[in-house]
C-alpha cells in the first residue's frame, strides 16, 4: 500500500483529537473534518477541510446530513487493490480517506438522564457515524478505523515508523469498530422497547412482557486471574444499559486482586446486608451462602453475633457490613482470616490498621440506599435465563397464624429475621435464629429434614426463643418433629404442600407457633 494522505475526523468525545490530528498533519496528512471537531482543531492552528466544502454539498436537516455522501464514503469503501474500484474513483474525482476518527452521539448519557424526553433522545441518535464506521471497518484492509482515543498514539507511532498501519492493527481496530456500533445500536434497542424491558419490570410483576429480543450490551472491567478453577478463563463485566446499586461501582482500595469467586461471594454479601436497612448488620458467607448473619446497635455487634453462628466455617469467609468500617470493627477482625470486605464506606483509621493484611481485598460501595436492578440474568448452556430480583419479604397481609398459639412479640421478630435470610440461602434452606442473629443454617440440602439436621449441628440448642424459617413448605411433619427436638418454639414457612394440616398439628403437639407466609424463596 503507499502512504496513507488522507483522515476523516468527527468525534462526540473530544479527548485527545487535537493531538491526534496535529500528528496526523505533521506527517502531511489532509485533514477533513464536520460541525465541532472541525471548529476545535481550526482553533488549535490545525488545517482542515470542512467536509461540506469537499463534497461541495452542504449540511442540511439542522445536520442530520453531511457525511452521507459518495465522495466520502466512495473514498473509505474503494478497495485499494481493486482495479475497477479505482477508476471509478477516478472517473468520479474522489480521492481515498485512509485514516476515519469517530465515536458516537452520546446517546446512553442523554437516556441516563431522567428528565429526557422520547423525541430529544431521538435527536442523538446518530446516522452518518454508524455508517462511517462500519464502512471503514469493513474496508479495514485499506482503512483504519478509530473509535477509542486510547488508540491514537499507536496508529500515529505506526504511521510515523512505517508511513502505513500496520494490518494486524487495521484489524483489531475494526474488531473495535464493529464491537463500537454494536453496543451503539443495543443500547438504542433497549431504549425502543424499555416498556417490556426486565431492566424496568417491578421484580414482583407476574404479567412480564418480555421483549421477543433481548439486546444486552456488557463493558469489561477487568480480566480475572481464572474462574471457578484455573483452567477455566474468567472476566468481569458491567452491565452498561443497568440502573441502580451495582457491585461493578465498588472501589477496591487494597489486597489482591479479586477473583471470579470472590466477586460471586461479595456479589452474594451485598445482596444480604441489603435487607437490613434500618439496622446495622453483618453477613459471613463462604460459597455463596451465608454461614451467619447478624444486626445489632453497632457494626460490631452485628458482626459479632454473625461469627457467633458458625465460627468454624466463618474463618476464611467474606463479609459485608451495612455500615462504614471503622478501627473498632477492624480490631474485631483479630484471629480471623478473612478474604474480602464490602462496605459502604472504610475510615481512614480502618484502612490504616487494614494495611497489615495486604491480601484482604477491600471494596468500598457507597449508596447502599439506591435500589439494585429488578432484574437477574443467569446462563444456561446456550441460552439464558431473566427473572425479577426476588426483592419481596412477606406480606402482612398474606401471613397468617396456623397454629393454636400466637407466636410472642419476640419471636415475630426473630421470624422476620430468619425469613429475611432464608431467601438468601441455597435451597432446601433452613435458618435457626432468635434475637436479631442466626444460630444455625441448613443449606442446599436434597432433603428438607436433612437441611434441618444441619442447621441443628451447626447451633447451641437447646435455647430457647429459637424460631426455624424454611425457604418453602414442608413436605412431611418429620422436619417439624426435628426441630421440636432442638428446642425450636416457632416456625414461618409459606404453605401448600397437601400436608400443611398434618404438618400444622405436629406443630400443635409440640406447643409451637407456626405462621404461613404465602411467598416462597428457592434459590438454586
């Protein structure tokens, strides 16, 4: 190929073009531009053409139109080493365009705002840039397409070393390119059709009107070292298109990098300490379950009541915490090998004495108050599956009392408890608790007796005011019988089994409270 002579610039994001293009004349380069760009590097003391003046054509339709035109996209889509493709260029005075800038109307900004309006989100919804990129990117093998400022150093060392770009450049700039207009037009997509969108659904809507498509549109954060285990590659991504609490947002302010478990753990933290909003609290979780959970008057307390639970399992554990970390929580830490801590905040007296354990990854995430997303996606082979968040707790309404005693004030609160954690944890689930903390906890077992059986291992019992909530019904009265054995005086689970009356008299029999909640909350 011979020397590259000429570059089309037109940019929404400003950053590093005057440089670029300053480059780009320096090495000889004509230069045509359109509307700011053009004004900015004619500012600058940078010669450019205006690309109404190349074409002889002017903008019109208040700028809808001006690169939609055959010099310009004749000159960027002509093979070079195609014969026929360049007498025709000749027979029609257009010159090649070798080198084309451009990213795009900043439309996921304008939507992100909530007074937007449908026809001004219209409005920046660009046409020719699109098309100028996909045009280049498909000529890559004579073009180079530039949608990243990160780019413009190396196409001008490239340009400035060999006269040319180099084709293994010219094509990861146009795996870029396509990549670019792609989430472009995704973003727009989800936009046309937020009505029926999960990203806008209630979590609880039971008439979800999906959209027959689903454009989803993901940014890379980070590569992760591996994922569940080393042979298997890993990445983190953020949901571009999500409104709302997201874990992508949190700082990490020390200790190593955080792994693709890690992030499925803290992921798991985050949603738990959620619950609590009104209280400080605190969840222990090892393998995406929580091994205790706890709320008290301070930080501390909660998270001491939370250790309480199991502290066999909660060493080497992750925590979240719904409160700023501070020194006197961190001096609690001491003896316990923890993996990772999220909270909303970290004192400066916190990370000082957090400085010892440099391998404790540390993420700070500000805003717990903002609602997370509606929605949860999950992977399938080949496919995948949406659902609303499972963001309800029980309803008063819906809850009702079974037995023939009324549960006590104490243990209706330690059942509101249980019930805000069960949902949290691995079906079959069994959560044993009383007064604002977990004692014991079943979790993902086959059978719900043998959840019950666990959850008993794990806890001091008998205690009693030791209430039992159960992530769906019991199938038996055995669960029942089990838990009268340890010393439980209530029980909340939602109901339906064929069995409930069977299972409603063992409770009787027992002198338990039993109250049903109408809502269940598997967790697979």
């Amino acid at each position: 190929m011979g020397r590259m002579q000429r570059a089309l610039l037109s940019v929404s994001h400003k950053e590093g073009i005057v440089e670029f293009a300053k480059g780009l004349h320096d090495l000889g380069m004509e230069l045509l531009s359109t509307g700011g760009t053009a004004h900015l590097l004619q500012t600058a003391g940078i010669p450019v053409v205006a690309v109404s003046d190349y074409t002889g054509f002017p903008e019109i339709l208040d700028g809808r139109v001006k690169t939609l035109h055959p010099r310009i996209h004749g000159g960027i889509l002509a093979k070079r080493d195609d014969a026929a493709h360049q007498s025709a260029l000749a027979v029609h005075g257009i010159a090649p365009i070798d080198v084309v800038a451009v990213n795009l109307y900043p439309f996921a900004d304008v939507i992100a705002r909530p007074e937007v309006s449908r026809e001004e989100a219209f409005e920046h919804i660009d046409i020719g840039g699109p098309t100028l990129v996909r045009a280049a990117a498909k000529n890559y093998q004579g073009v180079a397409v530039l949608v990243d400022p990160a780019d413009y150093p190396r196409v001008l060392e490239e340009l400035r070393v060999d006269g040319d770009v180099r084709p293994e450049t010219r094509w990861r700039l146009a795996q870029k390119a396509f990549c670019h207009t792609a989430q472009y037009d995704a973003i727009i997509a989800a936009y046309l059709v937020q009505d029926q969108s999960p990203w806008t659904l209630p979590a609880t809507s039971t008439e979800a009107g999906f959209p027959e498509t689903l454009t989803l549109t993901f940014a890379k954060i980070q590569e992760l070292r591996y994922g569940e285990n080393p042979h298997q590659p890993a990445a983190f991504y953020r949901d571009l298109l999500g409104r709302g609490l997201s874990l992508a947002q949190a700082q990490q302010l020390q200790g190593k990098a955080l792994s693709y478990t890690n992030l499925l753990d803290v992921n798991a933290a985050l949603g738990l300490i959620l619950e609590f909003p009104d209280a400080p609290a605190c969840c222990i979780i090892k393998h995406t379950n929580p091994c205790g959970v706890g709320i008290g008057d301070t930080a501390v307390e909660a998270f001491e009541r939370a250790r309480a639970c199991d502290p066999v399992s909660a060493y080497g554990g992750i925590i979240g915490v719904n409160r700023p970390l501070d020194g006197a929580f961190v001096q609690a830490l001491k003896g316990l090998l923890v993996e990772a801590i999220i909270a909303p905040a970290v004192t400066q007296e916190a990370l000082a004495a957090l400085r010892r354990r440099e391998n404790l990854r540390l993420l700070a995430l500000p805003g717990l108050e903002s609602a997370p997303p509606p929605y949860e996606l999950r992977s399938v082979m080949g496919g995948l599956l949406v659902q609303g968040r499972d963001g309800e707790s029980w309803d008063a309404a819906q809850v009702h009392v079974v037995s023939r005693r009324q549960p006590t004030q104490e243990e209706w609160q330690s059942l509101s408890f249980a019930w805000r954690v069960c949902k949290h944890v691995k079906s079959n689930a069994i959560v044993l608790a009383r007064q604002g903390q977990t004692v014991g906890i079943g979790a993902g077992q086959m059978s719900r007796v043998d959840a019950v059986r666990l959850a008993a291992t794990k806890a001091q019992l008998p205690t009693p005011g030791t209430v039992l909530a159960s992530d769906a019904f019991f199938p038996f009265r055995d669960g029942i019988d089990e838990a009268a054995q340890i010393g439980v005086t209530a029980v909340a689970h939602p109901g339906g089994s064929i069995r409930d009356e069977e299972v409603r008299q063992a409770a009787d029999e027992h002198g338990m409270a039993m109250v049903l909640t109408g809502l269940r909350h598997f967790k697979h």
